[in-house]
C-alpha cells in the first residue's frame, strides 16, 4: 500500500512549524466547509454561490411600517415568490378563470425553513392541481402577531384581490406582556442587514445541526423565566385564559373578518391547534414551557387553558359572523404526535390539514339565517 | 456512531486518538480499543454490546482451547462449538423471521397452514461482520494458519475495533495480528498525515459523492412506478455508484482510521467497474468478503478440483450463501443466484485457463461486464422480487414514464461517478507512495471541509452496508 516512511533520517520539526502547518491544515478545512456550504446550496437549491441570505434577508420594509417579502429572495429552503410569498411564483394580476386563495398566517403556515413544500398551503396547491384552476398565495411569515392581520392586509395584501382569506392566528400572543400596536407607525419598519457570521453560511448550518443538550435547555429557559417573572406582583401571572385578552382578540378577529370581506374577498378560519391538552399532562409542561420565552405572563396551566379558550372563541366568532370555519384544533389540539412542539405541524401534520381543508372547500359554506 | 457525523468526528475520534496515543503500553492501547469500540458500537444500541461481548468471549475461549489441545477430534469438535454458537446467533437476529415467513408461505402454497410464529427480531447492526471475524478466527486457529491470542484484551480490540466494526471490512486475524501485538509501538506522525488523508479520499466518496446520488436515487425509486424506461435506467445506474461509493467510502475511511492507530486494514474495492468479467469483478468488490467467501466456503466445499460441474455447482453455492448474507431476503438470494450463474457462464465459455476469452476487447468486456451487474443491483436494491421485475421490465421495453425535473443534474452527478469510478485513481493506486505533501493535505483538508458542511447539512445518510 505504500505506508509512508517520511522523515526517516530527517530532523524532527519544530513545534512552532509543526503549528503553524497543522494551523494551516485547519484553516483550509474551514474553508473547505464554507466553500461546501455554498456550492451544495447551489447546486441542490440554486443559491448563487456568492450571495449571502438570511432569514432577514427575506424581508424589506415597507412604507406601512410593516417588513414584506423581499421578492425573489431565498434562505436556506425558502424561496420567496415574486409577490414576496413562500412558493411558487404567481402571477401578479389574477388569472382568467382562476380563484385566488390566501393564507394570513405565522410560522405554522410559513413552514419550517429545513424543507421546501411541506408547508400545508403547498400541500394543498398540489393536492389541487390538476382539478379547477387555484391560485395559492402563502402570505404567512413568522412572528407577525394576528392583531396585526387587519392592518398588514389593507396596507399589502388586499392589492391581490383574493376571492377566500384562510386565517391561522397564533393565538398566544395576545398573551405577550405588552401586546404590539395593531399596526406599526408608518415608515418605521427596519430589515438590518447581516453581521458577519451571519454572512458565513457554515455557520448557520452549523447552529442549525448543533443541538444544546436538553437538560441545559431547561435550565437556560428555567433562568429566563424566573428573571421575567422576578419581582412581579402574585396576579401577575395568568394562571387562566385572561378575559381580557379573549375579548380583544375577539374583537380584532371581528374586525378582520369584516376588513375581508369589505374587500370582496371571503374568510376562513382556522382555529389554532396545539400540542398539549387543557388541564396539561406531565409530558405537555416541557413545551408549554418553552413557548414562554416569548409569553412568559401565563403559567404553563395558563397558557394552555387560554389556547382552548382562544379556539372556542374563535368558533363563536365565526359562528356568529357566518364564516366558514375549519376546526384544526377540534381535530388535533391535544395529540403530541402531530407536533414538532406547542404549535408547529409535523410534515405529516401539514398534509392532514392540507387536506382538512380541501375537504372543507368542497362542502357548502355556512349561510345566513 | 456513524464516521460521517459530527459526534464522531469532532468528540469521539480526538477523545480515542488522544488517550490512545497518551498510553504506553500494548495492553493499555489493547484495553482501550476495546473500550471505544463498546462504546462506538453502543451509541447505536447500547442491549447488544452484550451479544458482540458474549461472541467474543466464546471465541476467545475456544481459541485459547485450541492452544492446549492436541487431539484432532477434539480440536474439531472446539473449532465446531463455537461457529455453531455465532451462526445460531446470526440466523437468529438475521434469519428466524426470514425462515419461519418462507416456511408459511411455502405452506400456504402446498396448502398446509403452517402458521408458525413470525419473530421481528431487531438485526444488532454489524452482527454479520463481528461473526465472520470470530468465525475466521477460529477456524484459522484450528488450521494452524494463526497462533491464538493469549490476550483477552488484544482479541477484545480485533472483534471490536470501531474502524471496521459495523461495515467491514472482514478484516481477518492474520491480516492485522502483527498490528495489534506491536500497536504500543505504532509510529504515530506518520500514520497521522496518510490516516487523515484515506479519511479525506473516503469522505469525499461517501458524503460528497453517494450522498449526492442518494438525494436522487431515493425518491425516484420509491417512485419506481411512475418511471419510465430512462427514469429507471438513471435511477438503477445511480443507485449502482450510489452503493459503490456509500461502501467503498466506508471501507477507504476505515483504512484512514485504521492507520492513525497503527493498524493497517486492507484494501476492500478495487475499482470494481474496470472489470473485466465477472470473475474479475469479485477480485475487485467487497474484496474482504468474497476472499472469506473462497478461503473459508468455496474451496472447503472443493473448488475448482474435478470435475467443470463440480466447479459450477461450487460456484453456485457460494454465491447463494454470499447473497444470503447480505439480507434476510429472497431478492439478495436471487441477487446472489444471478452472480453465481454469471460466474458459472463466464467460466462455461471462457474455457478452464481463459483462453476463450483472451481475443475478447477489454473495453467490451468491461461493458459487458458492467450492464450485468448494474442488472444484478436491481434485484440487490429493490424491497421484494415484484420490484425487481418491474424495474426490469421498465428497463428492457419501451416504457412511457415521467422523468423528474432534475433529470438533468442527476444525469451529470451520475456521469461524473461515473468518470471517478472508471479512470480516477481509487484510494490504495492515490496513496501509493504516499508523501504528506503540501498540495496533498490542503487538498486532503479542503475535501474534508466540504465534507463537514455536507454532513451539517441536511443530507447525511447511514452508510448502506450497514443493514446487512
């Protein structure tokens, strides 16, 4: 096999040399995983090898205050459509003889940014295809509160004429502390551009495969709770669904609904699912947990109690308002299997509720008395 | 543990490397081999670490048994416990499931409602290479072709060694015996640079090249319907550098490994699509494995003494077994049939010394030699026997199907394998008069720092041959 004899009879090299080359070694590797980084992105997502994107790279702000898509940009399985939406490009003025479904929504219909076209609004557009000509647009994108649909509607998504509005709300945030504006001052909205390691794609892949072991998540998320909750008053903290939380989400809810329908477009609403039950197993409280990094205000009992109550109120307002209703959360809210934690879907979860959907489309809609 | 993950490469290998080269003493390095293989093969399933410790117990026991005993009988009889044991084991987690199906089915064929239990035994992974390990042990042991070990620990570290744990290569005793009796004294510098540089030469078939194919091969053949006759002729040629550059990249990384303790593991695959025959083809694939196969089944059976018949009807058997030892499976042992009519054709008209075929082109016969075993794949890969017939029949008519969109990059990925596993040098022909050059180590670090994004990335798979 050829086992090498180097070195035999030469001097032995230094330590520093010896350093300095395997630093050299090391270098190269690193450079080695950013150059594969980028040439496996192109050539199996065609990111051009020397663009740099970014989660916030997709977005640019807008005059309304609000960020859109940025058309054309891509993150990692992302790709933003013309229209600044996760997909497939669509046209921009409506097509002939086609009907133009939106999906308003936060991360639980964006999708998980590791997969293309597992998201269920892509789901369902291929389990349309080939039957009567549907145009589906996926406006969704994460964090944007549902307070704040009514306003990012008027200001940029009504321009595309939809004829049905499917709504996921991400209900929890009405429990933020200080619940956002329902809509941001006109001219404020900011994309920042990337720092350096930002820029390094290895990076992020790296970030993304590296896992904190658990036992030290809980603990860091533990700490982070107790420092937000330190020093507040006992009734601080929502130990129930808080009525007055329901009730401006009810009202916010009313108030899009009827925002859609000013335009000549019709709703539909989801009701939210989550992972846990009501009154929360053993096993629910690690992810209750971990959804109150953002909501810390509610107990774990509060948190889910409120997420019930957000979807029965959801149905009473789509009752009372003649709007169809699609009940993801009668169907799944409780069974942990369909979750990846409290609130995103399982690829296979996306499907069922891709389908939910497309069973309820072909059923008659709800009519006033 | 898989050598193309991070856990492997960043924590367990510097932690091995480290304290191994941080002990003084053979024993010491023996003890801890022993160890990291446990804990390397554990990782995965930490139950069966006792199922490898049991089989290795045994076979050291005989082996020592083997030292003192004089008497034939007896020492055939400490040769035969043994094997018995390891291949009940084997046909246990391997077959049982395998068998009692088969039987029931044959029953319900003759109508007699066998209805015997169908035991779905989870196959402890490596379980057919540690066997062939302690089998050629012993038997080498009763034949006098090695010297048994009195060190429990050095025959602990040759079962368990993790480079060639749970994939091979069958790395026989006598190949690696005098690694492991002088391993206190292994130089380590110079091990280093070319362990480092196979462990490149195998990543860069593994991750960059099967991984890549894989992305393809996968979701178009779990599609196999849908494929018409170019989709499946693309699909069957991807899948056939797919698993020669998931094992071979294995077996290359497994040298690499190998050297940086020591231990010089042999070659496994030959550029085996530069065959010329089919009988050339098994000098060149899974090398390790058909060797074991000839020294320790063909020629016990009787070889090519006597008669031509008796030669083929040799052959056959052994292919047939070789088959079986890949999978619990009818298609591994029609897979194993084929090769085995294959060889028997080759010799048939080739005549006894060759002579047939010397006038033959060697750029035809490598053709030849290549369609039939990209046709022997199909029945290697595909889940059941109607599979295989209908990727066969899509192949061999004109089918209408669809051809997915990326039909084009797939096309390129394959051609470009293509070119590599033809006239590329492959890892023992690269590292033949190995110098640590500069060129040769950056490019060794580039290939593994590409290697290292693919494998963050989403695409990392298990090697292949670890379900056999």
């Amino acid at each position: 096999m050829g086992e090498s004899q180097e070195n035999a009879g030469k001097p032995r090299r230094g330590f520093l040399s010896g350093l300095l080359a395997w630093g050299a070694f090391g270098l190269v590797v690193a450079a080695g995983c950013e150059l594969g980084s980028r040439v496996d992105d192109w050539f199996f997502d065609r990111v051009p090898v020397t663009s740099n994107p970014t989660f916030t790279g997709l977005f640019m702000p807008h005059a309304s205050g609000f960020r859109v898509g940025r058309p054309y940009a891509r993150w990692k399985k992302v790709r933003v459509n013309n229209l600044g939406m996760r997909g497939p490009d669509v046209p921009e003025a409506r097509t002939a003889g086609c009907q133009r479904w939106l999906f308003v929504g936060a991360s639980e219909t964006f999708g998980e940014p590791f997969v293309a076209d597992h998201e269920y609004p892509a789901v369902l557009r291929r389990l349309l295809a080939g039957g009567p000509c549907v145009e589906i647009l996926n406006s969704a994108f994460p964090g944007i509160v549902p307070r704040q649909f009514n306003a990012y509607y008027k200001a940029e998504l009504a321009r595309h004429r939809p004829d049905l509005v499917f709504i996921y709300p991400s209900t929890h945030f009405y429990l933020k502390e200080v619940l956002p504006p329902p809509a941001p001052e006109p001219g404020t909205a900011r994309v920042d551009p990337p720092g350096l390691l930002d820029r390094l794609r290895f990076m992020e892949r790296l970030r993304d495969s590296a896992e904190v072991p658990a036992p030290l998540q809980r603990r860091r998320v533990a700490q982070w709770i107790e420092r937000q909750v330190a020093g507040k008053p006992a009734d601080w903290q929502y130990r129930s669904a808080p009525a007055d939380r329901l009730e401006i989400m009810d009202t916010e809810l009313r108030e899009f609904l009827q925002t859609i329908r000013d335009t000549g477009a019709e709703p539909v609403i989801l009701t939210h699912a989550v992972r846990v039950q009501r009154v929360p197993r053993a096993e629910d409280f690690a992810d209750l947990r971990a959804m109150r990094v953002y909501v810390p205000r509610p107990t774990e009992e509060g948190l889910a109690d409120f997420e019930y109550a957000a979807a029965e109120r959801t149905r009473q307002v789509a009752a009372d308002t003649h709007t169809r209703v699609i009940d993801v959360a009668a169907r799944l809210s409780g069974q942990r299997d369909r979750f990846i934690d409290l609130v995103h879907f399982t690829p296979e979860t996306h499907e069922l509720v891709a389908g939910m959907i497309a069973d309820a489309m072909r059923a008659p809609a709800p009519r006033e008395n | 543990m898989l050598f193309n993950s991070l856990i492997f490469l960043f924590a367990f290998l510097p932690v091995t490397y480290l304290v191994f080269w941080s002990l003084r003493s053979t024993r010491q390095r023996h003890i801890w081999l022993t160890i990291t293989g446990y804990v390397f093969y554990g990782y995965w399933d930490p139950r069966f670490c006792l199922l490898m410790a049991f089989t290795t117990l045994v076979s050291y026991t005989a082996g020592r048994a083997l030292l003192g005993e004089q008497d034939p009988r007896k020492r055939r009889w400490i040769m035969i416990a043994p094997i018995c044991v390891d291949l009940s084991l084997l046909g246990f987690f391997k077959y049982a499931g395998f068998f009692t199906r088969s039987l029931n089915d044959l029953g319900d064929f003759l109508g007699w409602q066998a209805d015997l239990p169908v035991l779905d035994v989870i196959l402890p992974i490596g379980i057919s290479f540690y066997t062939f390990h302690t089998i050629t042990y012993i038997v080498d042991a009763y034949r006098g072709v090695i010297t048994p070990t009195r060190s429990f620990w050095e025959f602990g570290a040759y079962v368990s060694l993790f480079s060639q744990l749970v994939a091979g290569p069958i790395v026989r005793f006598r190949q690696i015996e005098k690694d492991l009796e002088n391993v206190g004294h292994a130089q380590r510098r110079s091990g280093l640079t070319i362990g480092l540089s196979f462990l490149a030469f195998g990543m860069f078939e593994k991750v960059i090249v099967a991984d890549s194919l894989a992305h393809y091969v996968d979701p178009w053949l779990a599609n196999y319907p849908e494929l018409g006759t170019a989709g499946t002729w693309l699909a069957v040629l991807g899948y056939t550098f797919q698993l020669y550059f998931d094992f071979s990249g294995y077996s290359t990384m497994a040298v690499g490994l190998g050297l940086m303790f020591g231990l010089r593991i042999p070659q496994n695959f030959n550029s085996p699509y530069r065959a010329l025959n089919p009988s050339d083809f098994w000098r060149r694939w899974h090398i390790s494995l058909s060797t074991v196969m000839r020294d320790y089944l063909y020629i016990p059976l009787g070889g090519n003494r006597g008669t031509r018949w008796f030669m083929y009807r040799n052959l056959m058997i052994t292919m047939l077994l070789g088959g079986l030892w890949h999978g619990a499976n009818w298609t591994f042992v029609v897979w194993g049939a084929y090769h085995g009519a294959l060889l028997v054709g080759y010799h048939f008209v080739s005549g006894k010394d060759g002579e047939n075929t010397a006038r033959f082109p060697g750029w035809l016969g490598q053709l030849i030699t290549f369609v039939l075993v990209v046709v022997g794949w199909v029945f290697f890969r595909a889940h059941d026997l109607p599979m295989a017939m209908e990727l066969l029949h899509n192949m061999f008519t004109v089918q209408a199907g669809s051809l997915p969109v990326e039909a084009l990059q797939f096309g390129l990925l394959i051609l470009l394998a293509a070119v590599i596993a033809r006239w590329a040098p492959n890892s023992f022909e690269y590292h033949e008069k190995f110098r640590p050059t500069m060129v040769r180590m950056a490019t060794a670090a580039l290939i593994l720092g590409v290697s290292i994004a693919l494998i963050t990335g989403s695409r990392a798979s298990p090697f292949l041959y670890f379900q056999f």
